[in-house]
C-alpha cells in the first residue's frame, strides 16, 4: 500500500518534499545544537549528510506549531533560505532534514573563530540575506528571528537563512506582548541561549515596545546583523569573542536597561574603519535601523541599493561567488594602497604612551598621594559611580580616547578621569590617555593636586613631542607636516574636593543644586582673552572662513598637548577650576566639543535625569542623543555619580 506523503495530521502535503520515511531510513548521528524549543543533529538521511531537528514536542501547542512550521517549509523555495530535504512527520517521530551547511553559523564564524570578512565579502552576504527576506515578504511571511545564529554559510560562503520556529504568515500575526512573547516563540540561540538580553538585542523598538511584527522589524534585524558583521562586534559589548561578549552584556544591562535603551535610541556602534566600506551602505544600515518603522527601506529597495553599491565597489556584478570578488577586489585594494604617501608606518600611540607612563611614576609604593591632614575638620564624602561612553559618529576616524582611573594608586577616594580630542590624527590623543596618569602619580608625591594637575599636561606634551620628533627621525617617515595633537580635561577627586583642568575645548560641568555648574571654560581663538595671549607669543590668528583659528594649521582651539608646529604659543598649560564638593553636587559630566556643540549644559542635565541613573547607561544616552541630533564630530562622554544611588532609582 503506497502511503500519501502528508503528515499525519493530513494538513501538510509536499511534492517535492517526503514527509515520512520507514524508521531505517535515517539515523542520527551527533548532537550540534541544543535549543530552548529543538535539538539540532548531524543525521544521515538515505546515505546523505543532513542535519536533523528535532523539536521538543512536550504540549499539543508544540505539536500545533510543527505543523505549522512543516506547511510553511513545503511553500518556501529560496537558494537564499535553509533547504528543506525531508521531514519525518508521524509518531512517534518528529523532525525536519535540512541541508548541511558546513561553515556552520554566523555568529560562531565571526564569535568564535573571529572571522573578518572584507567588505565585498559582507556586501555578498547582506545581498543574499537582503534576496531571501524579500522572497519570504513578497509571500507574506515575517521570519521574526533574523541574527547571526541564524544566518548558515555554505562552502562557497553563501546565505542561507534559517529557524523558521518564529516564521509567520503577516495577516495571522495578533499583538505579541513581551510577556507572551517570551512564554511562546522567544528567539533564541547562539551563546544568546540562556540569557534574554542577548536574545533582545536583535529585537526592533515596536516589537519591544510590545507593538506587531512587520516586515520592517525583520529590515532592523538584519540592519543589526549586517553592523554585527562588519564590526565582529557582539551588539552593545564592543567585543569579538563570545565568551566574553556574553558576559559583558549581562553585566551591563538588565533586561530592563537594554529594552528602555534601544526604546530610545540606543543602537550598537556603527561599523566605521574598514577599508573601503562605502558611505551609502552605512548610511544604508542606518537607515534600516531607524526609530520608526515607517523610514525603513523594504527589502525590495535594500536589495536595490545593495546592488548598486556592489557594482560601485567592483565593477564585475553580483552573482559571483564570493572569493571571485574577494581576489578581484584584493588586487585593487592593494594597488590603491600603494599609491598612497608612507603612511603604514603607525607607532601604537597608546603603547608608547604607557611606557611613558611607566617610565614616569616608576612604581612609588612608599609614599602617599596628597594625604589627609589630621586637622581637618571632619569631610563630607561624596559616593561615587562612574562610567563612559565614546563615539566615532559621523566622522570617518576615531580621535577621541579617554580615562578612567578611579582609586589611584589604591586610594580609596582619590579618582582621576580624562577626556582627550584628538586633531591631525589620534596620536596625540592616544598617547595622552595613557600617558598623563603616569605623570599626575610622579607629580602628586611632592606637589599639590592643582600644581600636580598642570607639571601632568606639560610634561605629557613634552613627551609627546619628544616621541613623535624621535619616531619621525629614526623612521625617515614621509610624513612633513606631520603635527597630531589634542585638547584634554582632566578631573581629579581628593577625598571632598573636586579638581578639574582643562587645556581646549572640551568641557566639564557639576549638576549642583539641579543646576549646571561650569568646571571649565573653553580655549579657543575666538575668545578675546585666548586670541591676545597667543599673539602676544607671537603667533598670527586670523579670521578664515567662519571663525578665527591660529598659524597656518589654522586651528581653533588656543592650548592643546602636541601641535609642535604651534608652541608655545598654543600652550599645554591648563586653566584649573577647584571646588568643594557637598550634598548639593549630584554628578559630574565630562564631554568632547562633540556633545556640547549640539546640546546645551541644561539639556544634559534634563536628559540624566531622564534616565537610569547608572553611569554608563546615561553616558550612553548622552552620546547617542548627540549623534542623532546630527554632531558631526567624534563624541565622548564620562558621567560621574557623586552621590548613592537608590537601586529603585536604577531601574528604569
Ligand atoms: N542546516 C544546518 N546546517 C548546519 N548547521 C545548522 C543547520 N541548522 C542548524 N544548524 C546549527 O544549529 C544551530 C541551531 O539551529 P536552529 O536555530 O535552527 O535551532 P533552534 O532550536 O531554533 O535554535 P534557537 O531557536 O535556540 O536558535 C544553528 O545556530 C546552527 O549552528
Ligand atoms: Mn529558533
Ligand atoms: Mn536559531
């Protein structure tokens, strides 16, 4: 008796897809994933390589969704989309046979071997992601579960988009809350598996704010998913591998956190330096990762785009395999690069900026930093918590860095943090975060915190212009009018007084009283003071374009660390604002000329008050703020809590 190929329910029939096979037709051989909802196994299928999954069918819903998820598998054929083979669909036995794809996932190619793909191999995958996802949405099917872990590579490193467990027809989709969300089909995977904040990260701010899955939600996945795969970057850790990736975001964020976060804006640090990353496909990225739905391109208009930037970047067309591309591009790649000035031989600025400071404190373990005088009337103290955030945002380059240095040198209330805004490249920048700690702990042994502050940043720019002048020398380097430097703020804490030193244009404020209380003043040629004081060392400023700037580097700001072309008159010298701190100072805000040129002291304050007042969260909210708001600049933030925080108060 020839038995019909349906399931046995009789609602799933295929034909080009068996839906049962005698028992001895298949075995399963290895375990290679164990999901929430499934196991996933090597399994031979009738003498072929297959992979198994085997759903956990413990309710009747579980049985109910098998089936769903078959009927849909019999309906989606797409090069672009996991293969169906087989499905074994009576008792006692449940599964699906799929297509071995032997690269595995996304997410351990890039988590845990590290892979870094090229752009032109990116763009090949972000294509063939782009193609399949139109296909599923021009049928009206969301997939609702798009991330790496889902993401499987065949040996000619193409796509093939998986778990269809979340999959669903758009007209059958009703209002998913969170809650019923997570107790149903809650994406899952990857090293994600335990933890739901992983698992959110992927998750578009409509469907976290409990609102329905469109097409456009599945357009913000893949937006996060293709930045994932640029960077290598696990979303909202700034880390490669996995392991350690998983740990940082628990530790970050509760669940909470990261929903109110995304809600608002927050979004993983865009993909920045790669050689030749085209602009429009970040800008591409950010458009499908926009707060409203709404501005999301479709897929069919990605797919578009995505062709076009490919024929701009190799003039060869798309349906190549990938390493076609990769060798074609390589070779262009490569002849750009020598046409370039001598510019590869970098120094690791922080490097030599960390010798520097080794150099300099040498390891003082007798003496003691500023002591406390036992006549001092009895302190306030104030509690702190602290934490950063920085931003490349618009620019192509990252030359911010920074510092934080709480309980230096193992003084429990003694804390230095630093901010430094590198021009003419990041060298000087990098050099100083490193570099300066080491001269503030030399200084503070014999002098006072303000004395010590300013010999820190004189002595840093004097070694920086001693390295670059000696790098320059031994290397022959090309470069002639080579003069990187940096503004720089420093704010040092001693026990109930606050230090802040500021050389350029960043700047420093206190929330005291719920109002924004100035810690520093900016430095800058078109300040009357700053203007006469440098060209009364002699030094011309002139009024070009729209401001005035000073010597033929043209520069805006008045004192920096490094400008070699400009000293003295561009001095390292900081201005030193002291103050005592008392129950009235609530935080600390340090920021680049990034943040302040498009948010007022006022508006900084109102946006921490709006928000979980865990330090890094706000810092986090500071920058994004600013990026959206349209900063065109690097942007870097430090908040300082210097007062309890209530654990009530912590969550959002
Ligand atoms: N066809 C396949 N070829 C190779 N590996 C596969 C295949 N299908 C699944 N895998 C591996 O098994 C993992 C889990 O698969 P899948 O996502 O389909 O299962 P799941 O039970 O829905 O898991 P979860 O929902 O927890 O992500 C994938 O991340 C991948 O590493
Ligand atoms: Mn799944
Ligand atoms: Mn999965």
């Amino acid at each position: 008796m020839v038995e019909p190929n349906t399931c046995f329910r009789g609602c799933c029939s295929s034909e080009r897809i068996r839906l049962h096979f005698p028992p001895s037709s298949y075995s399963l051989i290895s375990t290679i994933a164990r999901g929430s909802e499934s196991t996933v196994f090597e399994a031979r299928l009738q003498g072929r390589k297959v992979v198994a999954k085997k759903p956990i069918l413990s309710t009747s819903e579980n049985l109910d969704k098998f089936h769903r998820e078959l009927q849909l598998l019999c309906k989606l054929d797409h090069p672009g989309l996991a293969k169906l083979v087989a499905a074994h669909a009576r008792p006692p036995n449940y599964m699906f046979f799929f297509e071995f794809y032997e690269m595995g996932s996304l997410a351990h190619k890039l988590h845990v071997e590290e892979w870094s793909p090229t752009v032109d191999e990116a763009l090949v995958i972000a294509y063939d992601l782009a193609k399949a996802l139109q296909y599923m949405h021009e049928l009206g099917v969301v997939h609702r579960d798009v991330k790496p872990g889902n993401i499987l590579l065949d040996s000619k490193f193409r796509t093939h988009l998986a778990d269809f467990g979340l999959s669903s027809y758009m007209k059958d989709l009703k209002h998913v809350s969170l809650e019923n969300w997570k107790s149903s089909g809650k994406p899952t995977g990857g090293f994600h598996k335990k933890n739901m904040v992983g698992t959110l990260i992927y998750m578009a701010p409509e469907i976290l704010r409990k609102d329905i899955h469109t097409e456009k939600s599945d357009v913000y996945s893949f937006s996060i998913s293709i930045n994932e795969l640029l960077t290598g970057v696990v979303p909202y850790t700034d880390l490669r591998a996995e392991a350690q990736a998983h740990t940082v975001l628990e530790m970050s964020y509760t669940e909470q956190q990261l929903t109110a976060a995304v809600v608002s804006g927050l979004r993983p640090v865009l993909v920045q330096s790669k050689p030749r990353l085209p602009t429009s496909l970040v800008a591409l990225i950010q458009r499908c990762w926009d707060s409203n739905p709404v501005f999301r391109p479709s897929f069919y208009e990605i797919t578009k785009e995505l062709d076009e930037i490919m024929k701009d970047v190799i003039k060869t067309g798309v349906e190549k395999p990938s390493e076609v591309l990769s060798s074609s591009l390589r070779s262009q790649y490569q002849n750009g690069l020598n046409s370039l000035p001598g510019f590869q031989e970098e120094l690791n600025w922080f490097d030599q900026g960390e010798l520097t400071s080794k150099k300099a404190h040498d390891g003082n373990k007798i003496m003691k930093l500023w002591p406390s005088s036992l006549h001092e009337p009895l302190q306030y103290q104030p509690t702190l918590s602290w934490g950063s955030f920085a931003a490349c945002g618009r620019r192509e380059k990252m030359e911010d860095t920074h510092f934080l240095l709480p309980q230096m040198c193992n003084e429990k209330d003694i804390h230095v943090f630093g901010i430094f805004d590198g021009h003419r490249g990041a060298a000087a920048a990098e050099f100083s975060a490193r570099a300066l700690p080491g001269f503030l702990k030399r200084s503070g042994y014999n002098s006072s915190p303000s004395k010590a502050l300013c010999e820190a940043f004189v002595n840093t720019d004097i070694a920086f212009r001693k390295e670059l002048t000696s790098h320059c020398n031994s290397k022959r380097v090309t470069k002639k009018d080579w003069h990187p430097g940096c503004t720089a703020l420093t704010a040092l804490i001693v026990r109930n007084k606050l230090f802040v030193a500021n050389a350029g244009d960043c700047r420093a404020i206190l929330c005291r009283s719920g109002h924004p209380f100035p810690m520093s003043k900016e430095h800058l040629a078109s300040c009357n003071e700053e203007r006469n004081r440098v060209m009364s060392e002699g030094m011309e400023v002139t009024w070009m374009v729209d401001t005035w700037r000073v010597g033929a580097a043209a520069l805006q700001v008045t004192r920096s660390i490094g400008d070699d072309d400009l000293k003295p008159a561009v001095t390292a010298v900081p201005e030193i604002i002291e103050t005592f701190l008392s129950a009235i100072d609530e935080f600390l805000v340090m920021a680049s000329d990034g943040l302040w040129d498009v948010m007022s002291n006022e508006e900084v304050i109102a946006i921490i008050r709006d928000t979980v007042k865990e330090p890094t969260m706000c810092s986090k909210r500071l920058v994004t703020e600013a990026i959206e708001r349209g900063s065109l600049d690097n942007i870097t933030a430090i908040v300082v809590f210097l007062q309890p925080v209530s654990t009530a108060e912590r969550v959002y």
